[in-house]
C-alpha cells in the first residue's frame, strides 16, 4: 500500500514537473513574441533557441529565470518586510 | 582542471549560456530598433545588421551595455523602488540602518531632542554633537543675515 502511494506521488511529481517545463517554454516562447511581434519565423527561431538550451539542456537554468523574473517583478520583495515584523518575537 | 571539462562541462555550460545570453540580447536590440525605426524599413534594416555585426564581433561589449541598459534605464524605477521599499525596510528589520549621513544627523537630532524634553541627561558626545551643529547654524544666519542686508 505504502509502496503504491509512493509510486503515486513521484508519478504526480513527475506530471508537475512536464507541467512545469511546459509553462517555462512558454514564457520564453512568449518572451520572443513580445519582442519579435515583427518577424514570426524569427520569433519562432529565437524561441526554438531558448527553449532548447533553457528547458531541454538546462531545465533548471530556465525554472530560476523565470521564478528569479517572477521575484523582481511581482512586487513580492515589497511584501517581505511588511510581513517579517509580524512574524518577529515580542519582547 | 580536467574533471571541470569531463564530469561537470562547466566550460560547455559556460560557453552555451554565452551563445543564449547574446541570441537574447541581439533579440532585445532588434526589439528596441524595431520600436524606433518602423516607419522607415531601409534604417531598420541597416541598423539591424550593424547591431548583429556588433553583437558577433564585439559579444561581451555588447552584452554588458545592453544588460546595464536594461537594468538602469528600463527597470530602474523599478530598480529603485525595490531597493527602497523593499531591501531597506528589510535591513532595518535585521538591525542595520543604511541610511544618508544627513539622514543619521537629523535622526541623532530628533532623539536629542526627545531626550531634552524628557529631562534626561546627555553624554558627553551628544552636547558635542549639539554644539557643533549650534555653531553651524549660527554661521548659516550669519550667511543669512549678510545677504538679507539692505545694499547702500
């Protein structure tokens, strides 16, 4: 029982993973789509390069452009030191 | 230095990570180009293979300006904003003022001041510290009081 749950659980890792993959190719498809809106076959260059070497060679190279781009630009560096003070001891 | 070539390729990675690094740069380039020269075909043209030329022939150049113009002229409000909003507060949390000297000053006013009107005694480098800045006002209104006078 407790094997099939494991089994379970790494096939569940495993699909969020391609999920995962899938939405970082995305975000560089859509990177070379904003910034090539001229050109489709040099967007769909661009975007072949990046997702090759990005989410086919180095996934993880990818997955920390993206969260790192997602870090700077969402704002949630603001949040931090408005939460932090709750999260401190009193004294 | 060999195992750096076989086990990890940390010179592939590198020289890989080169070759996307400037495949994304001349796509900024040929993006801010466009944006600046879509009314005249031919400019865009030219310019766009001078800027492949500079992007093959001169890569790290090219890199590093674009890359700063990026970080300072495109996301330096944003640059800003993060540091002041976010790092600072976020030092202050941990205990470590990062703030202007001039800053530091009025901040060492206001607490003596506060002490002042508490009626607590001062030391002995906070009466220097109001002396110092007794005297600098002083020869400010005497800046002042100079230019204020009435020319003959």
């Amino acid at each position: 029982m407790n094997y099939l749950l494991a089994a379970n659980i790494w096939e569940t890792l495993g699909y969020l993973w391609w999920l995962w993959l899938f939405i970082v190719a995305y975000f560089f498809y859509n990177w070379a789509r904003e910034h090539l809106a001229f050109s489709p076959l040099l967007t769909l260059a661009v975007a072949a390069i990046l997702i090759y070497y990005l989410v086919i060679e180095y996934p993880l190279v990818g997955s920390m452009t993206l969260l790192g781009w997602t870090l700077i630009s969402s704002g949630i560096l603001y949040l931090l030191p408005m939460v932090l003070p709750f999260l401190k001891p009193r004294k | 230095m060999a195992f750096l070539y076989s086990i990890f390729d940390i010179f592939g990675f590198l020289s890989e990570m080169h070759f996307v690094l400037q495949v994304i740069v001349f796509a900024y380039i040929l993006y801010w180009l466009y944006i600046n020269f879509r009314e005249n075909q031919i400019l865009f043209g030219l310019s766009s293979i001078i800027a492949a030329y500079f992007v093959i022939l001169n890569p790290i150049t090219t890199t590093t300006l674009v890359v700063l113009f990026v970080a300072f002229a495109v996301m330096g409000m944003h640059l800003q904003m993060l540091i002041q909003f976010g790092v600072y507060p976020l030092f202050r949390f941990f205990g470590m003022e990062l703030e202007h000297p001039e800053m530091a000053e009025q901040q060492q006013m206001q607490a003596i001041e506060k002490k002042l009107m508490e009626g607590k005694e001062l030391s002995h480098d906070e009466v220097k510290f109001l002396e110092k800045s007794q005297q600098r006002q002083m020869e400010y209104q005497k800046h002042v009081q100079q230019y204020m006078r009435p020319s003959a």
